[in-house]
C-alpha cells in the first residue's frame, strides 16, 4: 500500500498534467483560428502592395507572417520559461518549416485556397506537437 504523501504527491502530478494538456489544447485552437483569420487578409494585402517577382511569394510571406510564434498570458516560472521557449521554438520552426514545404504550393493569389491551406498547417501542427 502507498503512503498518504506517496498518494498526494501522485494526485498533484496528475492535476498538473491534465492542466497542461489543457492549455496545449486551447494554445492549438487559438493558432487555428488566428491563421485562418489571418492568412486571406495577408494575402490580399500582399498582391496590392508587391510586384513581380515578390509577388509570386505571397503564400510564402503570408504563411511566415501568420504562423506567429505562440505566446501564453499565464506568467510561467523562471524554469518554466527556459523550458517554454527551447519548446516553442523548436515547436514554430518545425511548424513553418512544414508549413512552407507542404502547405506554400497550396495557395496562389489568384486561388488562396484559405482552408486547404489552413488544413495543412493543421497537419503541420499536429506532426510537430507529436515530435516534440
């Protein structure tokens, strides 16, 4: 049989686990949403104000520009940020670097292609989230 410490200590890993599971499932949706909102804008923009040939790479710059690095409003420990950003990082450039391999070619200004593209960065998302 465990100890009653064995035992709480046990339930408070668990908590904090599920707690931060949580906050990557809400982290996960909010990127959805913000690149999916971002990205038709980012490309409309980008064909009015560029010319050949920086307008060929529209997709491009728009899936760099809306593929933000993620941000918390928690404020995390000292370890906790250390950690964090290693993560995040190796977390946003596995994500673009995915992104602009697979989803780039999906989209053309005359076709953007907002949900298919938005699908592939999804993807991406979840390839990379496995990974780390």
């Amino acid at each position: 049989m465990r100890s009653t410490g064995e035992t709480i200590i046990m339930l408070i890993t668990i908590m904090i686990v599920m707690a931060m599971g949580n906050f990557v499932a809400q982290t996960q949706a909010q990127d959805t949403l913000s690149f999916r909102n971002c990205y038709p804008g980012c490309i409309d923009r980008c064909a009015i104000e560029k010319q050949l040939p920086k307008l060929l790479l529209c997709p491009f710059t728009c899936i760099l520009t809306c593929l933000a690095p993620p941000t918390s409003n928690i404020p995390p420990s000292h370890s906790q940020i250390i950690l964090a950003k290693k993560i995040d990082h190796t977390d946003y450039f596995c994500k673009l670097s995915c992104a602009t391999h697979h989803c780039a070619s999906l989209s053309s200004l005359r076709n953007p292609n907002v949900d298919k593209v938005g699908d592939c960065v999804d993807s991406c998302s979840n390839k990379c989230s496995n990974k780390n």
